[in-house]
C-alpha cells in the first residue's frame, strides 16, 4: 500500500518548515508549475511548489483535453512548434499511458478539394512527428465517415480525412505529476497562498512570504530560485516584485459545451477545420460525453473562476450543429466550462488571440524572478525543461541535466481496456481494491445514476491531496465537468465522507455543500 503520510498535509508541512533554504521555489500549482517541480527535484534540486488553490483548479483543468501538435498551427506555418508539440505528445503517452491515449480524428469533406488539401497538409503533420507517430492519416469514403460518426451531416458529404492524436484527462494528469514530484523528494503544497516576495540587500529576490488558506499562518521560505508559473496570474506575481511593471499576460479564454454521447457516438471525434472566424472546433469524446470546444477571445481580467458569454455560447452551438443531422439545444447542454490560456501578450497593441505566438515564454526580472508565460499542456515537460535550464545558466543552481524524457508518472501503465472507469487510477486500482475488500460499503455508487464510488473520495483525500468537495468532485473524479447538476447531487455524500477522513465537522459539511452547489451553478446552462 502507498504510504499515507507521504500525501499527509499537516506532514508535508512539517517537512517543510525543516528546511532552511530551498534550491528552488516554484509559485503556481498548474501544469506548467507542477512540471517544473518535477523536472527540478529529479535533477536533484531541493524543491518546493505553492499552489494558492488546488492543483490545476484554473486553465490546467478546462482544457479541450486533447494532447496534440496543434493541426491550425501548421496554417499558420508554425513549424518549430507543432514538432517541439508532437514529440512531446509521443513522450507523454509513453510516460502516463492509462491517462493518455491514441485518438482517432475525422475532418469531414464536402467540396472537392478538401479531401487532397487536408490529406497533404496532415501527412506533414504525420512526418513532423517522426519515431513518436500515432499512426498514418488517411482519406476515408462516404460511407467509412458515416459508419464512423454515424451522427455526421450527409447532405453533399463527400468522405474525410482521418488522423491521430492524443486524447487526456488535464486535472487527472496534474494530480499524478504533484504525486510522482513528492515521491521523488519535493514538497508541493496546495491552499498555500504567496502574499509577497523577500528581497536581500542586493534588491534580489531571496524567497517567498506565503499563508497556509486553511489555519491562516503566515509561512517564510527562503530560496536560491524563485519561478514564477501561475499562469494568467503571473502579472500579480510581478506586481508584488516590482509594482507598476509591465502586463507581461494577455489572457485569452476558451469555453466548452459537454454534451451526452448520442450527439456524437463511436469512438471518434470531430474536427471542423475552419469555423466562421477561421479557427477549428472539436468535438471529442471524454469518458462517456462529448466534449465540444473551443473558443478563442481575449479578455481583458482575469479570474479562478471565468463564465462563458452568450456569444461563445451560440457561436459553439451554432457550428457543431452545422456539421451534425442530430441538432444540440441548451438543454442538451451538462455542463459548460470556460479557462483562460496565459498568452504571451504581444510587444504592440495589436494582434488578436489567434495570432499571438503560442510557444513559452521565460522572462527574468532585474531581481532574478523567473516567469514562464504561455505554452500549453502538450509541452509542459518540455516548458520545465527549459525554465530549470534558463535558471541553471542564471548560475543560480549547478548544472544538473534533465531526466524527465522517460521517467514514468505516478500511476503509469499501458491501459487498453477503458471499460470501466477506474482506469484513470493506473497502477493504484490495486490499492483501491484493497480498500474495498477492507471495507465493501466503499463499493457504494456516490450517486446511483453515475459510476463513482465512495472508495474514490477517500482515496482522493488520503493520496491525492483533495481537501474539499470541489477538489473532489471537479478535478479527481470528474463529475462537475461531465454533469453539473448530478454534481450538485452528490456534494452531501462526498462532504460527509470527506469530514470522517479529514476530520471535520458538521458545519464544515454544511459550508462545503453551500460553496460548492453555489460554484456548480455557474456550469449549468
């Protein structure tokens, strides 16, 4: 059995509070602050992460959920990127295969000229992803696309053109990258917010002051490397560094719609390659929905929690609707979910989101801060990669090389069979069987419509660090994203079990049930 206490918090605490000076202190517990941690304590590096929230409780949980080279960014003859993108994307299944998995995409066609046009521009996508290919794009007939996505407009359809992908689950991925960083050594602390940054006499930055969200103490870490990776956040970071700078973020957001399965049965998923505004759509398959996304529009404020406008709303109804006979109404609608990427803001004023580089940025201010911006879930190794070693050449650590290419994340194994939904836990399904022989009554659905368990929710506050509803029911079984209304539905049951395990009391049950149904609405239609 895993050790309990190695995710215990009050333990990570603890542990914590013991060490004088850190190598490294990354703030932001998103993809790109949990790779960092991961990169820098398997170099060997003392390492601490702070996460203000929950792990990836903002952009890294509201992804579109694909792991992908980016097909648009070839248009854009963005080529370093999508091959930088692609190999990583072969990485990640070999190093997290029972999150990530080989998807089939199909681009419909309905003139003449888009079968060769897609064929030839998808097997140069096929060729930039070299040894790490998921397999050939192909041209398909009428009736292979129909048999496919059964659901397809057959009206003037011609065939399509089918490629392969990468599909996710973000907050899954997250939650196992901060587990397999502590097993290594690090500690990774969420519900620990930073207030300001400690300088020394040079005027340099020399740590971190920080609260713990949950008993309100105040927390000094001093440290050699301070890196800031809290994405759309990043500019409040370098505000407290140096107040007045300048807005190094243009926060873009993306929403989706989720949808029940019959809208887009079988196992393949759509792509609608140029939508009114030039951009792609998806439709793809997640657990046993549809997920339909994304949009692309700057705003200019940023927030944990960002709403859809009516606008991104129609927009995506509007589209999938066009290219399915089935038509998807608002009511149809489970949930709806928005995320804002942490672009690298333009150097003018112009540009809009689709035409602001995509690729990361690391920025280093005269104190010594290291900021990351931009990048997506795709590249996250490949984005702590490139930060440690930017700090490295900062001489503010010895040259350690980086091993993370091949290493294993928590809970990695090749998964084929994803029938029954504890796939996601990998290697650790053999420990949540075991607590169920232990104790049967953890076999007991949380809500009788749906497959979760009551094991998940112990599980997810004993070894993957869920300290409330929403930690649960958002980003480790993943119900809020699936079916909002049925998640406000089982909050009761998880806060309870959460209260035996975490030992908390009955207004502290009756406080997280308010907080998270009041948070639920917001992804209802």
């Amino acid at each position: 059995m895993i050790k309990q206490l190695l995710f215990d918090r009050k333990h990570l605490i603890e542990n914590a509070k013991k060490v004088k000076e850190w190598d490294v202190i990354v703030i932001g517990g998103g993809s790109t602050g949990l790779g960092i941690a991961l990169d820098s304590v398997t170099r060997g590096y003392k390492t601490l992460l702070l996460e203000q929230l929950d792990y990836a409780k903002g952009t890294s949980s509201r992804s579109t959920k694909l792991v992908h080279g980016g097909v648009r960014y070839l248009a854009q003859a963005n080529f370093s990127l999508v091959t930088e993108a692609l190999k990583e994307r072969g990485l990640l299944e070999q190093n997290a295969p029972h999150l990530v998995k080989n998807q089939t995409f199909l681009i419909p066609n309905y003139t003449w000229w888009e079968g060769p046009y897609y064929t030839l521009g998808l097997k140069a996508y096929d060729f930039l992803a070299g040894k790490l290919s998921l397999g050939a794009s192909k041209h398909l007939n009428k009736s292979e696309t129909i048999r496919k996505l059964k659901t397809i407009k057959k009206d003037k359809l011609r065939g399509s053109v089918s490629y392969q992908d990468g599909q996710f689950d973000d907050s899954r991925l997250a939650v196992n990258i901060a587990q397999t960083a502590i097993e290594k050594g690090g500690s990774l602390l969420n519900y620990f917010k930073v207030k300001n940054l400690t300088k020394d006499t040079d005027n340099k930055v020399s740590g971190v002051l920080a609260i713990d969200q949950e008993t309100k103490e105040e927390h000094l870490f001093k440290g050699k490397a301070i890196i800031n990776a809290t994405g759309v956040f990043a500019d409040d970071i370098l505000q407290m560094d140096e107040p007045g700078s300048k807005n190094i973020i243009q926060p873009s957001q993306g929403v989706h719609l989720v949808f029940d399965k019959e809208f887009l049965p079988g196992e393949d998923a759509l792509m609608i390659p140029k939508t009114d505004d030039g951009r792609v759509l998806f439709a793809v398959p997640w657990h046993d929905k549809v997920i339909v996304g994304t949009t692309d529009e700057m705003v200019d404020s940023h927030t944990t929690e960002p709403n859809a406008s009516e606008k991104e709303v129609e927009f995506i109804l509007e589209t999938f609707n066009r290219f399915i006979e089935r038509k998807a109404t608002r009511a149809d609608v489970k949930s709806i979910y928005a995320g804002l990427r942490p672009l690298a803001a333009p150097e003018d004023d112009s540009g809009k989101t689709k035409e602001i580089s995509r690729g990361h940025k690391i920025f280093v201010s005269d104190t010594g801060l290291v900021s990351i911006t931009g990048g997506k879930w795709t590249t996250y190794r490949k984005m702590a990669e490139d930060t440690l070693d930017k700090v490295i050449a900062l001489n503010k650590l010895p040259k350690k090389e980086c091993v993370t290419e091949r290493l294993l994340i928590h809970g990695a194994m090749e998964t084929e069979e994803r029938g029954n939904h504890l796939y996601v836990y990998g290697t650790d399904q053999v420990h949540l069987k075991t607590l169920l022989i232990e104790n049967p009554s953890l076999g007991e659905k949380i809500h009788p419509d749906l497959e979760f368990q009551n094991v998940e929710v112990l599980w997810a506050a004993r070894h993957e660090m869920a300290r409330t509803v929403e930690d649960v029911l958002a980003r480790r079984v993943r119900v809020l994203f699936l079916d909002a209304k049925r998640s406000i539905e089982m909050a009761p049951n998880v806060a309870e079990i959460l209260a035996k395990e975490l030992n908390k009391d009955k207004s502290w049950i009756s406080t997280q049930i308010e907080d998270y149904t009041q948070l639920a609405k917001g992804y209802l239609m």
